[in-house]
C-alpha cells in the first residue's frame, strides 16, 4: 500500500494518507490566530475542510478527532462552531484536552482521522 504525503517539511507532513485513511497533522488558525476562540475554530475548520479535499475525502468521512483548548473555560464557544460544522449523523470519535499549545497566540489546535 502506498503512502501519500501533502504539505511535506522537515519535521512532518501536514496530511498523511495510507490506504482508505488520511491523517491530519493539528490544525491550528492561520488567519484568525491571535483572535478569539470562535474566530480561530471557524479558520482551523475550514483549513480542515481544504486539506480533507485536497485528499479526496470530506468532514462527512471523519473517524476520530482530537482537540487541544487552552482553558476549558472556552469548550462551549469552541463547541458552538464544532457543532455547526461537524456533519450532522457522521460525527466521529472525539476527545477534548486542555493544553498549551506550541505558540501563544493559539487558543485551538485539531487534529482529525477520516476515510476516504
């Protein structure tokens, strides 16, 4: 089986596929980072949605997610857009952790697993 990578660095690949399976490195806000927790989940989602394109996937294959908030305090706000987002009848597996995160201008950081 072969491996495809996409957005390829020195330290990791921002989309891996192996198979029917593609694996996302974190997400984090590119436009919206240093903004709040509603802007930088919708950014994060929609950076998500382009990378599960770009491997032949969408969010309605999703098979597990994992996000990192940087106080719990925000899990409502990050959920509202989650919950918009997330394809009604398909939601995967998911986990909710607390964490800082690499940078401090990040609030959210999500990583996904979906089918193809």
């Amino acid at each position: 089986m072969t491996v495809q990578r996409f957005e390829t660095g020195p330290r990791m690949s921002q989309v891996v596929v192996h198979g029917n399976t593609v694996y996302l490195a974190g997400v984090v806000a590119g436009k919206a980072a240093g903004k709040t927790v509603t802007e930088q989940t919708r950014d994060i989602l929609s950076i998500i949605d382009g990378h599960l394109a770009k491997a032949g996937t969408d969010k309605s294959k999703l098979l597990s997610a994992t996000i990192y908030i940087t106080d719990m305090k925000t899990f409502a706000e990050m959920n509202a857009v989650w919950d918009g987002w997330v394809s009604a009848g398909n939601t995967p597996a998911r986990a909710t952790v607390e964490a800082r995160l690499a940078a401090p201008q990040y609030n959210v950081e999500i990583m996904v697993v979906a089918a193809k």
